[in-house]
C-alpha cells in the first residue's frame, strides 16, 4: 500500500466526556464491532475508580494497566482506527488536554439525562479553540432523560456548538421505541432484551409512508413526523466541509450498553471523520503526506515496576514513514537516535512494529531523553507547536526532606516534570521550588515516585496562589515593565523552560496588576504567541 493510500484508511480520534457519561462503555463496543475484543467488560479495568482520590496507588496501579489501553487500535470495514485514551478523572485533566494535541478529531458523549456536565464544557473548550472536528453521542437513551429537542439547545448553548441531528429518538426511556437515522434514511428498532443485537434497520426515505406507522404505531408515527419537520426546519442541514473545519457538529442519539445506535455512529464516523491533518510546527506547516517522517511526544508514560525503569514516549507520526532503526533527529538535543524496538498499539495489546504511518502512535523506549512536546525528524530542525501548559489550580513549596539525596531529588522532580505529571516553578527571589498541579492526588503519586524510584524524600508546604500567569512583555526594557518586575518581585518565578510566571493570589491582583501594567500581559497558558 502506498504512504498515500495508509494515510487515507487512518482515522485517530479521542472520546471525551465527564465521567460516567459512557466512555468506557462507548470505546468497548467500538473495539466489538471492530472485532478487537470479544467480550465486552476488556477495557473497563484502565477506569480509575470513582472516590478512589486518596488512594494513588491503586491509581498508579490503574494508570500501569493503561499504557496497554492508551491508545486501542482496530480495524473496521478496512479502515485503521485509532482511539486515544483519555483518562476519565479531573486530576488527570491535563494528560487529557496533551492527548487531544495527537487527535484528529473527537467524539463527545453525553448522558441524556444528566445533559452537559462541567468537565464536558472544558474539553469541548480546548476542542473548540483548536477547531478539532467533533461528532456528539448522546447517550443512555433507554433511560428517562431530557427532552431531545432541550439536550440539542443545551449543547448549542453551554458548549457552544452548532449542531446537526444526524439521528433522532423515537420515545425515550419506558417508551425508547429506537432511532429514525437521519444519515441514511432508516429507522432501527430497539429491543432492550438482547444486548447484542444489532437490528440492521428498515429503510424510509420517507416518513410519510403510512408503513410508519404499522412499524412504530401511530402515536409515535405522527410525533416523530412532527419531530423531523422541526429538525429539518430548525437545524442546519449536514455540511461535510463544515464538520471537518469544526464549525458544525453532528448529533447521534443511543445506548452504548445496549448496543444500540453505536455501529450507525461508527459507520458514519469512518465516512466523514478526517484523515490524519496537516501540523503546524513553529517553523511550518507539516502535510501528512510529506514523504519525510516527522512525529512528536505528546505523552509519557513511566514503568510503575521499580525493577524496570524505563518510560514510554508515546510519539504521534505527523508525515511520513516511521521506521524501526532508521536514525531520527531528536530535536531539540540535537541527536541522531535509532529505535529497535518501537511498539504499535492494538485493542489490547501492544507489540513491535517495523513500519508506522501518520495518524499512528508509536511507543518508544526511553531511558530519560524525551520531553512532552519533543519532536523528531529525518533531519530538519522542526519543533511542533500546541502542547501548551494551563494554569495549575494547586501550588506547594516542595523541600528536600533528606539532605543526603539531594541530587536524586532535583533528577527525580526533573523527569517527572517532563513525563508532564505537574509543573515546577522556581521563584526568582529565593531559588524555592514551586509545585503546581491540576489535582491534589498528583502529591501524593509525586511524593511516593520520589521515593520508591529515585530514594528521594520530599515534604510539602502550602502557598497560596490563585493562578500562574505567563508573563508577556510588549517592550522587556521599558520602565513599566522594570517597575511591574520591582513591585511583583517576591511573586515572581520561572516555569521550567525559562518563562517569567507571575503567581498571582488573587483574581482581583490580576485584574490591578493588568490595570497598572497595561503593557504587559498576563495568560493562563504557557504558549501564547
Ligand atoms: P465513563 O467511562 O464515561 O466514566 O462511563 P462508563 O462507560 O463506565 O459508564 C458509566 C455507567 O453508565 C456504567 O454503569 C455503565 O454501565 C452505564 N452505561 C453506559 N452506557 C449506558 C447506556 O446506554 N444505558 C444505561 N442504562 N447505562 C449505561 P455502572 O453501574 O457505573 O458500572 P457497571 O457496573 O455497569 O460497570
């Protein structure tokens, strides 16, 4: 097969949702119509349990068991699909932003009747600034949920999206009759009693036929003929060119548990969702079809066995052919490195691959080398863009609890910050490090990590910040920004590549800071320009 014809059948995607909502249950019948897995209940063991927030270890456990399920490759009607994982729990929120960097598109899910839920806004947020094309699923149809019509103005509304019912319910809950699929004109009856059926579907390119009713009853004949009059009326029509440029968004209605409305959703997604996308790295853009391998690291993840201490950079492949022991460019120090054993992903299992393609994710051993955001090329100094830093919402001083391990401590803090487990800050004044994360747990996991995998001891203590804001010069010699740097002297610091940090304590100081020093400005994330 050709680079060009690989890059055609590839379709990388990311399921995104608040937790509960269906993920896990979503991905697992994805991967048994794939014929990936054969019984459902294979993926739920890479779920971290729900309250489990004190207990890090089962958390690290469960965070082990996911390097096999962070990226669920299979093949469907020939098409290579590649679902990335991303971890349902907010502490983990920003291993989730990095792995939408490596997806080509998203599948939102949402529960019909819990409607959108807070961690649904902020994904679907990030999703929407970097117009990453988005299919929703709304979800537990065979439940007692809201009205369709209310959950469409409520994802319109509160996520912002301008959506398109690609399918619509007939009833719901006690009444769930099934779905009139709006994409190819056919009506799939639910039976709640077998969950693995899948009902092929009877076709009605006009729900006019008075057949409509024979088969749904008249009742629910005549309302969904009202229904679809609304949807045609109200909604703009499919547009595949405004799908992909993420200005339209289409609507799928199901039951991921019953199986129902998930292979509709599956064969239209491998119809319509992109192929792997052009990138753009500070020095151009990357096309996909490039001949040249070019790839970057958008996770890391570390061996949880203290016998076996090396990590797994997950490495996206942006154009090109990534081969197993051709010398690659490792950007950003300048080495020539050679893979021997790259791994490829598949539903659950992950083996050593000769030959991968854009859109796939290659597992690389690694020994120390590799940062969040690497790049690597066949040559060319390239440094791809968009794995920025949020602003953490916790901060602590870490110490050094043990004097005699100070060295495997500052090593220790500084591979954990590159595999992106929370970010370090050094305040200018003082030297002290700072320790910022999205999650109280990320304390604990980094405290016990010291410990047992570089015999380094660390204490915390408490420090008031509100936000972390990356500070932006308009003129860096101008007085304004001299006096900005004499006056916010003790609250200044520098985020690990060098960037002045503004640790603000308040909302209010921001808002005085930004009125005092209108030249200067402050962000919440660390890519800015
Ligand atoms: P998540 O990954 O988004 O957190 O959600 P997950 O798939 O684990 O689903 C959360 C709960 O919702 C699970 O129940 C799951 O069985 C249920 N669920 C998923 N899809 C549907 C659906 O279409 N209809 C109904 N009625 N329920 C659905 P649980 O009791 O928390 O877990 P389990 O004991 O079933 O594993």
């Amino acid at each position: 097969m050709s680079l060009l014809e690989e890059i055609q059948r590839r379709r990388t995607f990311g399921i995104i949702s608040h937790p509960d909502a269906g993920k896990t249950t979503l991905t697992e019948k994805l991967l048994l119509f794939g014929g990936a897995i054969q019984e459902a209940g294979a993926v739920k063991n890479n779920k971290i349990k729900k309250g489990a927030t004190s207990d890090f270890m089962e958390i690290e456990r469960q965070r082990g068991i996911s390097v096999a399920t962070s990226v669920l490759a299979f093949i469907y009607k020939d098409k290579k699909i590649n679902i990335l994982d991303t971890p349902g729990h907010k502490d983990f929120a920003e291993d989730t932003f990095r792995t939408l960097t490596a997806v080509d598109s998203v599948i939102v899910v949402i529960d019909v009747a819990k409607g959108v839920e807070p961690q649904t806004e902020k994904l679907v947020e990030v999703c929407r600034m970097r117009n990453i094309p988005m299919l929703v699923f709304i979800n537990k149809l065979d439940r007692e949920g809201k009205d369709a019509f209310d959950l469409l103005d409520e994802v319109e509304q509160k996520l912002g999206l301008r959506v398109t019912p690609m399918s619509f319910p007939i009833g719901m809950g006690y009444d769930f009759k099934g779905i009139y699929n709006i994409w190819e004109k056919k009506i799939n009856l639910f039976s709640g009693d077998n969950k693995t059926t899948i009902s092929e579907g009877i076709e009605f390119d006009d729900v006019s036929n008075p057949e409509l009713d024979n088969v749904i009853g008249d009742e629910a004949a005549e309302t969904l003929r009202e229904e679809l009059e609304l949807v045609y009326e109200v909604y703009p029509k499919f547009d595949a060119q405004e799908y992909l440029n993420g200005t339209l968004q289409p609507v799928f209605f199901g039951s991921a548990l019953n199986n129902f409305g998930v292979k509709e959703l599956l064969d239209a997604f491998i119809e319509i969702a992109p192929t792997p996308q052009p990138k753009k790295a500070e020095e151009r853009l990357v096309d996909s079809k490039e001949e040249k391998m070019t790839g970057f690291v958008f996770k890391i993840h570390a061996n949880m066995d203290p016998k076996h201490r090396d990590r797994l950079a997950f490495v996206k492949i942006v154009s090109g052919t990534f081969k197993r022991n051709a010398p690659y460019l490792h950007v950003r120090n300048g080495k020539k490195v050679k893979f021997s054993s790259p791994n490829a992903f598949f539903a659950e299992k992950k083996e050593i691959v000769d030959e991968s393609y854009p859109g796939d994710i290659v597992g690389l051993h690694d020994t120390g080398n590799f940062k969040i955001g690497d790049t690597l090329t066949e040559g060319e100094k390239l440094n791809f863009k968009g794995i920025p830093s949020f602003s953490p919402e916790h901060f602590r001083y870490v110490n050094n609890a043990d004097p005699m391990k100070a060295k495997q401590l500052y090593k220790g803090l500084d591979q954990l910050m590159d595999e992106g487990v929370a970010q370090l800050f050094t305040l200018d004044m003082n030297g002290r490090r700072v320790i910022g994360t999205v999650g109280a747990l990320q304390y604990e996991v980094i405290q016990y990590r010291l410990e047992h995998e570089y015999g380094a001891k660390c204490s915390y203590e408490n420090l008031h910040v509100h936000k972390a804001c990356w500070v932006e010069a308009e003129d860096e010699k101008s007085e304004e920004f001299k006096e900005f740097k004499r006056v916010k002297q003790r609250y200044l610091a520098k985020d690990k590549q060098g960037q002045l940090v503004f640790l603000a304590d308040s909302a209010f100081t921001i808002q005085m800071t930004q009125s005092k020093f209108p030249s200067i400005k402050l962000h919440f994330v660390s890519e800015f320009k």
